[in-house]
C-alpha cells in the first residue's frame, strides 16, 4: 500500500473542527457549514440531505392528497374547481413516485446504511453519489418549475395521447425533471451494485448479508435495467409534444399503445424498485425486534432476485383494458400470478420467524407488523387485478386506487418509516419518544385502513378514479375515506413533531438500542466519519444469541466472547 | 508493432504487475481489418436482391461486427465473467422489451371497419332503425 | 471552511482517512482512500463502467424496439425512405468510426504499456474520427432539411427544393447556388396556392418537370392523394387516423408520387431520434477524449493508473457498437 495518501492540502481544511465529541468523531460535525454538507462525498450525510429531501415532498405530496381528499369528501364542487383538481391529483401521484417512494429507501436510508452495514468506508463511487444526489435536487426543481408554468394534469402516467396535446404548460418542464430523476436512480443504483460486489469485507459472502442488501441489490439491479427505457420515453413524450414526431400520437400515425408498452415497462419494475426495499427492511425489522433468527434467509434472498426479474415480464397487466392484444393479455395475465409466489415465500418466512420470537413491540416493530398486514391486502387484491375478466370491471376504478396505495403507501412508505424508526437512533443519535411513537402509529394504521379499504368498496361499486364528481350514493364512502385521511395526516404529523423534537431533547442514543447483530450496530450513534477505523469482519448478523442487554451501555452490546468469528478489531468501534 | 504476442498478462518486466489485460496491437489491428471487411461487405450485399434475406445478412453481419468490438476492443473477452453477464444481459432484456412489444403490435385486430359487422347491423336495424352508428371510414376493412 | 484543529483529528493516526475531499481523481495516488487495493479500486471502477455501459444498451434499446416496430407494421415505409439516405457516405462514417474505436484500443494498449506520446497520438486520431463523423454527420442533415426530408409535418411542408431532384447526393455543394431559385421557387409556391384552392392544380408548376430518377437520386419526398389512395389496407386504428391527418394536411402543398406510402415521415422521425442521440453521445465522446488528452498530456496515466482511458474506450466503443447497428438498419435496406 505505498500508494496512500497522507493528508494534502484540502484535507486538513476538513479536518473536524469540534474536538467535543469525545474519543470517537461524529459525522454529523466532522466539518461545520452547509458547504461541507452540499459537496460533501460521506455517505451518510448525502443519505441525510435524501432523507430531507424525501420528507419534504413527502409532506407536499401528502398535502396535495389532503387537498384531493377534501374535496371529495362531499358530491359536486366543494373546494376547488375541476381543472385544479386535475393539477392536484397528478402532482400527488407525480411527487410522490418520483420524488418520494422511489428515492425514499434506497437512496436516504440505503445510502446511509447500505456502506456500513458491509463494513465499507464508503460507497464505491462516493463523487457519483454526489453527483446522484444533485440530479436529484435538479430534478426536484423542474418539477416545481413545472407548477410555475402552469402544472400539468395528465396523471403521473403521461399516457398519450394526452400528454402530447393537453394545454397545460407544465408537461415539458416535469417530463425533463423525471428524465433526470430517472439517472439519479441509476447512479444509485449502479454505486450499489458495484458497492455490494467490490467492497464486502472479508468474510462477509453473500449469503452472510443481511437482506436489507439483498433487497436493495435487486432494486438495484431493477433501476439499471428498466429506468433508462423511461427515461427515453419520456423524452419522446417531450419531442412528440414539441416537434410532432408522430411515435406515440394517433393525429399522425402514432400508437399510444406502444407508450404504454414502453412506460410499463419501466414502471412496473418500478413497482418493485419501491416496494423490494422496503421488504428487506422488513426482514431485518422482524429478525432484530423479535431476537430471533431469520427464517428461511435463503428463500428471501432469492426471493428477492426473483422478483426483479419476474418484475419485467409483466408490465403488460397495466393494459388490458388498453387494446393490448388478447395474445400478450392472456400471456401477462398468466406471469402475473407467479409473482404472488415470491411474495408470499416472504411474508411466510417472516410469519415463521415471529413464531417463538421474544418480541419487543417498539414502534419499528408496529410498523414491520402492519406492514406485513397491508402488504398481505394488497398483493391479494392485485390478483383480483391480474385476472384478466375481473381486471375489466374493476380497471380504473378506486379498487386499483386502493391497491395501489396499499402497496405503495400501506407497504412502501410503511416500510419506509418502520426502517426511518429503526435507523433513526443511528442516524442522529437520539433516542425518540417511544410513547408518542406507538400512539402516531396507531393513528396511521387506523387511518390508512379507514381511507383506502373504503375504496375497495367503492371501486367495486364502479365509481371511477380521477373523477372530481360522483353520485349521491358514492358520498358515504368518500366521506368516511377522506375523514380517515385526516387521521392518517394527524399520524405523520404527530411522527414529524417527536422525531423533529428528539434531536433537541430525545435521550442519547446507545451503540445498539434495538439488539441488532448487523455491523451498523457496531459503530457509535451517530457513526464516526469513517464509519470503521479497520475493515471489521462479521460473523451471521442474525444470530442473537450473541447480543445481551447491558445496564451500563443503556443498551445491548455483542458479547464477543460467545462468537470467536469476530475479529477483535472492530470492538473498538462498538465499544 | 506486435512485440506483445503474449496473450497472457504481460508485465513487461516492469516493476508492478498490470491490473487488466493487454490487448496485442496485431489483435486490434485484425480486428478493425475484419470489421472494415465486413462494412464493405454488407454494403455491397444491399445492392444484391436476395428478398428477405436481405435484412437477415445484413443483421447477421452487424452482429458479427459488434461480437467482434465487444470481445477484442472492450476486452470482453478476457474480462471478468460478472461484466460478461452485464453486457449480454442488458441485450437480453432489449430483446425482452421488443419481443413481447413486436409479439403484442402484430396481434392488433383491425378496430375499424367499413361499417358494422352484417349481424350487428341487423340486429341495429331491426332494434334500433334510428341510432346513427355506422362507423364511417376512409379506410377499407382488411381481407 | 471552519477552524482548523489539528489536535481533534481523530482519525489522524490512520493513513487512509482522506474522505475523498482531495482530488483523488486526478493527483497522486490515484487509489481512494475507501479501497483496499488498487486492484478493487480498478475492478470496481470498471464493473460501475460496464453497468453504466447497460444502461446505454437499454437508453437504445427502446429506441430499437420503436424501429423494430415501426419497420414490422409499415415495411414498405422503410423500404421506400430508406432510398433517401446516402448509402455511400453512412459507409464512410461506419468506415471512420471503426478507425476511431481501433486508434481508442490502441490507446489503452499504449497507456497500459506507459507509451505516454503513442497514447496521446492515439487520442488526438480518435477525436479526428470523432470529429469526423460529425462533420458527415452534419452534411447529411443539412442536406435532408433542405429538402425537407424532416420528422412529422415538416415532412409534408411544401417541398421547394426540387433542385434537390437534379442534383442527387452532391446536393449540398449546389444547395448554395440554388438558395435564390428556391426563393422564387417558394414565391411561385405560394402564388399558385393562393390562385389555385386545389391540390393537383399547386403540384403541376413544380413537380411536373422532374420526376424522381431512381432509388439512388434523391427524390423529394412528396404525398398526393394518388399516393394515399392506394395504400394497402390498413389494419389499425393508428393508420386511420393518419388517414384523418391527411385531411387534415391537405390545405398543404403536396407533392405527387404515386409511390409514397402513408405515414412516411415516421421513419424520419425515428431516424433522426435514434441517428441524433447517437449524434449526442459522439459530442460527449468528443469532450470525453479531449478529457484524456489534457491529462494525458499532464503525465496522469501509466501502467498503474490507466482506468480513465480504459474505460472512455469502452464508452467510445459502445458508441461505435450502437452505429454498426444504425447503419444496417437505416441505410441499407433494399
């Protein structure tokens, strides 16, 4: 190793200008000022500036679908007026695709874990990760552009021919913003990929991984393959609208068939880009908060591959009722189902490893177990979806609305917050309001469940999705769906408020609040710059029998003296 | 030009050992020779009528031609097999994405005709005299 | 940047703690400080290459199967436009981009050797080649807007360069000459639309004099209601509809060819989405190479510390990939 670099010159401008945080460094003050976080290369603030930036569309999405919610919570014009309601229905779906779901696991927590749970330094690429992250903010701005010049009310789908003749301003703007979120995704998902190969530490296979990786290698994995065929549709979206190309758009020989083709195709495998990692977040949820090995570890891992792939031949059940061919209809409907077998490999293993668990029902685990319920709803409906004759009455309806949100929010952003709870110590170092957690939880699972299992009802009743007006006899249901939306809001807003406040006033955080096994429970909350002084070697991260509760640390700590794999450099950093 | 035969790892009898492979100049050389042969080739293979052949050679050839870049100038061939699965990977699922898209485009029914169907408009004519559905097109219905 | 404090540097003991806020990329050493090896460091940077390289195969992709299904439903489209495209000048460019991809190999062959000025005279070749390309590239397009072979309705504009008809594939050396006719072309074009409210009646001054020769001229590109007529039948909604446009571009101009088929302009409209984005990555070639060549001219490259050039080769050779591709599909079809 004659090739290290001793500190140059630009080097010591970063070096930690706070000497306060004891004997071990913090990477939230190794260097002060919002430029060393803007351009900074750490993993782990870049996850944090993700993590901000995907809770702030969160919030605006989310107020966009308040807005939604309330207007229909009574039959004719309530609040505002149709073509706004247009707006509005597209920017929640748009911003909370693009901007939040799709961002919301793999590129703030993934990111901030994803390095330190194998024992790395950093991500392969730390610059490109940068840069990632800069796309993504770029993309964010056009999106927001886009509602200056007038938003735009083709649904977050861009179907054409609509798309290329709707009057709105906004479609060009928010068209070349996904473009560019689009390579956000793929720079991550390309840095994780070759994070995962290139940068495991010795030991470490890749069945010793916890499946947290697994699940986001094959998000990965999914965001290189299918992203960039979006992000060529969409740009033909943007040249047919600008220079009438005649590809997609009838008026000139186009076929609008073929842009839905091409727009499933990414965007079912984007289905799973959001809801893959939220499973293994999941996994790993269950396994630590239960102190119980993971059931069937191999079946989940491949389960998780197994969906990327099955994940791109079955973009088609999006379009039977769109003129797609009884051919390809028949054949999509068919490998449509296979995927509820993964799935439920999954769900089954996590339900076995509860079984004789010592289960600590702390907020993580609340939402890992209503996870496992919606997750459960969801995926069953969509099979009601996936058949082709059922799929014709209830297609654009609120039942595909209720499913999609089932899994998209009920799952997804389920996922994502159980993993936001259980990584939230570690990120910040304080321990939040466990009471006030509990009781936000309870007011989401009861509001998402009052809103969205409404609309099975309604859907299956026929009312139509993205109508601003409805009979007398859909009101009940709308009424009692937008008041759950209201309970639901009252959740995330009481979860903003504990977690904002525990990085004022929440308890210090222990190494291992939880009795996690994986190496991210190894080094201090919040995790030194360098994460490990030494690349540490691991043993099987869900084995617990190693990890007992210490009075001392006010926290559990790995008793190395059961596992001999452990090599003893790494105990510096988890005490 | 070709001082490098070797087909191994060369080191030169330098001080470190290479990371990566060498490729010999008269291997690169070869290998453009060949690719402008086959450029010529498949050009002079578009004047000559051979039907729907015509399409299948000059395919042919370019797939040839781009084996041929993949393997000598990106040094695929000597790469690491994750890369290889990398590359003929993402070209599996281009001929996924056109497949299943050229498979779905060619079952399209004709969904529009020279008026309706004989029973359909019977059954209009006999029901319905006065319901003006007749779909009226330009466009002659097929066979 | 903040107080400096050299005795809170907890780390300082560790040799490799350099978080990458140097420029690592560019300055020695060439290994970050998150790799163990240089190996690793080489592997990765080249695995990250190689995914990057996919997602290029799948950029274009899309746009194959756009092609591929364009071609399946309208074979006679491409068989027909395809004559407009210069055969002979696409084989030139495939002939220069192959010579560009060799000089790039031998590029990495001689920085991996650490032949610094053999490296360099590689590079500054390929972007010759490069530049080379563009500039045919550029000829070519210049000469189809002049004659009006464009995407979507542009296509169907009234076609004023009839010059084109006489003077084939060497159009853009008198393209020059013909711009004054083409004004008095164009004025006698629109004078005749406004005498005359019908078709046929506009078509007569201009295209009567000069039909197309044959498939290797350059024909205008033109439409007329002959030309709609005996279309075969069509089998799809998207056809009909075009039908429709045909109405509704009739107050334009066209131009009288029995043969051209319906929907014509789409095959220009894929050509130019697929050969432009290939356009596009061969200027970003460009600046890529000239990238290279600046450092390699400052000494940054040898036989330890190659992967830049190696994998700009690769980009630049999947670059290359993409034409050999194009060139089949768009200028030879018979």
């Amino acid at each position: 190793m004659t090739t290290i670099d001793t500190a140059n010159k630009s080097d010591i401008a970063d070096m930690p200008a706070a000497g306060a945080q004891g004997p071990v460094d913090n990477y939230l003050t190794w260097t002060k000022g919002a430029i060393s976080w803007i351009f900074t290369l750490d993993h782990k603030r870049i996850g944090v500036m993700y993590l901000a930036g995907v809770l702030i569309s969160f919030l605006i999405g989310g107020l966009f679908a308040l807005i939604v919610r309330t207007e229909l919570i009574a039959p004719g014009a309530t609040i505002i007026e149709p073509s706004t309601y247009n707006l509005f229905f597209t920017l929640h779906g748009a911003v909370m695709v693009f901007l939040v779901i799709i961002p919301s696991i793999p590129a703030s927590l993934g990111n901030f874990v994803l390095p330190i749970m194998l024992g790395a330094k950093d991500v392969a690429f730390p610059r490109l990760n940068l840069f990632s992250f800069h796309l993504w903010i770029i993309g964010a701005i056009f999106v927001v552009l886009s509602l200056l010049l007038g938003g735009f009310d083709t649904g977050w789908t861009f179907y054409t021919p609509y798309s290329t003749t709707t009057e709105t301003g906004g479609v060009v703007p928010v068209l070349f913003g996904v473009f560019i979120l689009g390579f956000s995704s793929i720079f991550t998902g390309l840095n994780f990929v070759v994070t995962v190969h290139k940068m495991r530490p010795p030991g470490m296979t890749w069945f010793r991984m916890p499946l947290f990786l697994w699940a986001i290698y094959s998000t990965a994995l999914i965001q290189i393959l299918a992203t960039p065929v979006l992000a060529i549709t969409l740009m033909l979206v943007g040249i047919e609208r600008a220079f009438q190309i005649g590809i997609f758009d009838p008026a000139m020989g186009g076929d609008p068939v073929l842009f839905q083709h091409f727009f499933w195709f990414y965007s079912h495998p984007a289905v799973y880009i959001m809801i893959l990692p939220a499973m293994g977040i999941i996994s790993d949820l269950i396994a630590v908060h239960s102190h119980r090995h993971i059931f069937g570890y191999r079946f989940i891992a491949y389960s998780s591959v197994a969906i990327a792939i099955f994940s791109f031949l079955v973009w088609g059940h999006h379009m039977f009722t769109s003129g797609q061919s009884a051919l390809l209809n028949t054949i999509f409907s068919a490998i449509t189902f296979s995927v509820a077998v993964p799935s439920a490999i999954k769900i089954f293993n996590w339900l076995a490893t509860l079984y004789k668990g010592s289960i600590a029902l702390n907020t993580p685990m609340l939402y890992a177990l209503g996870f496992i319920f919606l997750f459960t709803i969801g995926g069953l409906t969509g099979l009601y979806l996936g058949t082709l004759n059922t799929d014709v009455h209830l297609h654009d309806t609120y039942f595909v609305v209720a499913h999609f949100h089932y899994v998209m929010m009920g799952s997804a952003l389920i996922g994502f917050i159980g993993g936001l709870h259980h990584w939230w110590p570690k990120m910040f170092g304080r321990m939040y309001n466990e009471k006030l957690g509990i009781i936000a939880f309870t007011l989401v699972f009861i509001g998402f469940n009052v809103t969205f299992f409404t609309q099975f009802m309604l859907g299956s009743k026929g009312m139509p999705r993205r109508y601003y007006d409805y009979q007398p006899e859909f009101e009940i249901y709308h009424f009692i769906s937008t008041i759950g939306s209201y309970v639901m809001a009252a959740g995330f807003f009481l979860t903003a408020y504990y977690l904002l406040a525990s990085l004022f006033s929440g308890k210090k955080a222990p190494a291992n609040p939880w009795g996690g096994r994986s190496l991210e429970w190894q080094c201090t909350s919040p995790p030194p710059h360098d994460n490990f002084k030494t690349t540490p070697t691991v043993g099987d991260c869900y084995d617990f029998s190693v990890v007992r509760w210490s009075d001392e640390e006010d926290g559990y700590v790995i008793d190395r003296s059961k596992d001999p794999e452990i090599a003893p450099s790494s105990a510096h950093s988890g005490h | 030009m070709s001082a490098h035969a070797k087909n191994d790892h060369d080191h030169g009898g330098l001080e470190q050992p290479l990371v990566g492979h060498l490729v010999p100049i008269s291997v690169l050389v070869w290998t453009a020779l060949a690719l402008l042969f086959l450029t010529a080739a498949t050009v002079a293979v578009r004047y000559v009528d051979a039907g729907q052949f015509n399409m299948v050679i000059a395919l042919g050839i370019a797939v040839i031609k781009a084996t041929l870049v993949a393997l000598f100038f990106m040094h695929l061939r000597w790469d690491k097999p994750f890369n290889q699965l990398v590359f003929f990977g993402c070209i599996a699922f281009v001929v996924l994405l056109i497949a299943l898209t050229v498979l779905d485009t060619g079952q399209y029914a004709p969904t529009v005709f020279d008026g309706n169907p004989d029973d359909v408009q019977a059954a209009l004519d006999a029901n319905a005299p006065e319901a003006p559905i007749t779909l009226k097109t330009g466009v002659s219905s097929p066979d | 940047m903040t107080a400096i404090d050299a005795n809170s540097n907890p780390p300082s003991d560790s040799p490799d703690h350099d978080h990458g806020h140097g420029g690592h990329e560019s300055e020695n050493p060439f290994q970050a400080h998150h790799f163990d090896t240089p190996d690793q460091q080489f592997e990765s940077a080249k695995l990250g290459m190689w995914l990057f390289l996919g997602t290029e195969i799948l950029f274009f992709g899309a746009l194959f199967a756009l092609y591929t299904i364009l071609r399946a439903n309208d074979p006679e489209v491409f068989s027909y436009a395809s004559q407009y495209l210069d055969t002979i000048l696409g084989g030139v460019n495939t002939a220069v981009l192959i010579l560009s991809s060799l000089t790039m190999a031998m590029a990495v062959h001689f920085a991996q050797r650490s032949k610094k000025t053999l490296m360099l005279i590689c590079l500054w070749l390929t972007l010759l080649g490069a530049i080379g390309f563009l500039v045919i590239k550029y000829f070519e397009y210049e000469h189809k807007f002049h004659v009006n072979l464009k995407w979507g309705p542009g296509f169907y504009m009234p076609v004023d360069e009839q010059e084109a008809t006489v003077v084939g594939d060497d159009g853009t050396v008198l393209s020059v000459v013909q711009e004054d006719e083409l004004a008095v072309a164009k004025e006698t074009a629109k004078l005749a639309a406004e005498a005359e409210e019908s078709l046929p009646a506009f078509v007569d001054p201009l295209i009567g004099a000069v039909p197309p020769v044959d498939a290797t001229t350059v024909a205008p590109a033109a439409i007329g209601p002959g030309g709609i007529s005996a279309v075969k039948p069509v089998e799809k909604i998207a056809a009909d509809r075009a039908a429709e446009g045909h109405v509704e571009h009739s107050d334009k101009p066209h131009l009288e060819d029995q043969d051209l088929p319906v929907n014509t302009h789409r095959f220009f409209a894929i050509y130019y989405a697929m050969t432009g984005l290939h356009g596009i990555h061969v200027v970003v070639g460009i600046v890529m190479i000239l990238w290279l060549i600046v450092k390699g001219m400052k000494g940054h490259f040898d036989r330890r510390h190659y992967a830049p050039v190696d994998l700009g080769g690769l980009y630049w050779h999947i670059v290359d990939l993409v034409w050999i591709f194009l060139f089949p599909l768009f200028y030879l079809i018979h």
